[in-house]
C-alpha cells in the first residue's frame, strides 16, 4: 500500500457520483456476496446501470476471489465476449 496511490485514491471523490451512475453505458457485471455489507449498493447499482448483469454469489460476503474463485471465474467467462484464441 505505501508503494501506490491506493490509500489517497479511496478518500477521494472522484467524478462517478450516484447521480451520473445512469450515464455509465458500458456493459457492467456486478458481482456481489450474499451476505456482503454493501447490498443497498448492489441493489442500487443494478437498478440504475443500464447495461448491468447483476449476480449474487451465494454465501460469499466481500473477498470473492478467495470465497469462490471458481464461481467468479464462471461468472466472467460468461460475461466476457468469446475471443478465439490464435
């Protein structure tokens, strides 16, 4: 964390507000834990990105990557266009 701008980074407001969250066009995949302590803003989120694939990973709370690497892994793949592999 010293070596980056991690720290400074999450204290400061940037221009991505909840007002502008429904201006984001870009096709989201939002990956929440069942029992992670941000639902409202999973919720919030899926309801007002427009292009948002919205998924709960069953059990999980806030470290998916080392609660269910496998699902996540699945969960992007699907999400990801199929690129052939050269």
């Amino acid at each position: 964390m010293n070596t980056t701008t991690a720290a400074k980074d999450y204290v400061a407001v940037g221009d991505m507000t909840l007002e502008r969250v429904c201006q984001v066009k870009t096709p989201t995949l939002l990956i929440y834990g069942e029992h992670s302590a941000f639902l409202e803003t999973y919720e919030y989120l899926r309801k007002n990105l427009s292009d948002c694939e919205a998924t709960i990973m069953p059990g999980g709370e806030h470290f998916g990557p080392l609660e269910d690497p496998e699902f996540l892994l699945q969960r992007i793949r699907s999400f990801l266009p199929e690129k052939e592999v050269v």
